[in-house]
C-alpha cells in the first residue's frame, strides 16, 4: 500500500492507495506515526483508493483513531466505496468516525 500525505493549513489529507488489509497496513501506521511526531492531529482519511477494508485493518485504523485521540485530534474519514462504507456501517465504526463523502465537508467538519 502507498499513502500520500498533504496538509492544508491545520488538516492532513491522507490518501491510502491499496487494500487495508493486514501487512499492508504498514506504510498507513508509519504516516499515522509521523503525522502524530509533527503534531498534525486533525487528520482525514480519503478512502477513494481503498477498495476494501478486512478485520486487521479495521482494527488498525481503530488503533490509529485511539492514537491520535489520545493526543487530543480526531480522524474523519471521506469518499468510503459502498462496500467499505457497509463494512464501516456493520462493525459500528462509525461510533469512532465521522464518515462523509466529499473530501472538502470532511475537511470543513474541523472547522
């Protein structure tokens, strides 16, 4: 999995590009893991690129949100594919995170 990273004045885009699946978590963890080194904490997760999420995955982005909770920031999540977006929707995650479907509302949701 690639991820790319952008910040836009206080919020940090991240874009995986790849299944959220087990080991291929790795490269999301390590952007999570700087994004909390530099103090970005009010991150958005633009799901356009995933087209799936497994349990391993869920349980890492899980991780992550608690992470960057911990620290007093949130993750939004933006653009879930209806397969995703089920998936989010049955295992509840959507307790933990606001799900929108336009990148710019998730953005404006920190403001």
């Amino acid at each position: 999995m690639n991820v790319k990273r952008n910040k836009v004045g206080v919020i940090t885009f991240l874009t995986p590009e790849g299944a959220m699946i087990g080991e291929e978590m790795l490269p999301f963890e390590a952007e999570i893991s700087e994004c909390l080194e530099r103090d970005e904490l009010r991150l958005v997760i633009d799901f356009d690129h995933v087209p799936y999420i497994d349990s391993e995955g869920l349980e890492r982005l899980l991780d992550a949100f608690n992470r960057v909770r911990e620290r007093n920031g949130n993750i939004k999540i933006s653009n879930p594919n209806p397969l995703c977006n089920e998936i989010l929707e049955i295992t509840r995650m959507t307790r933990y995170f606001d799900i929108f479907f336009d990148l710019e509302k998730a953005a404006r949701s920190f403001l």
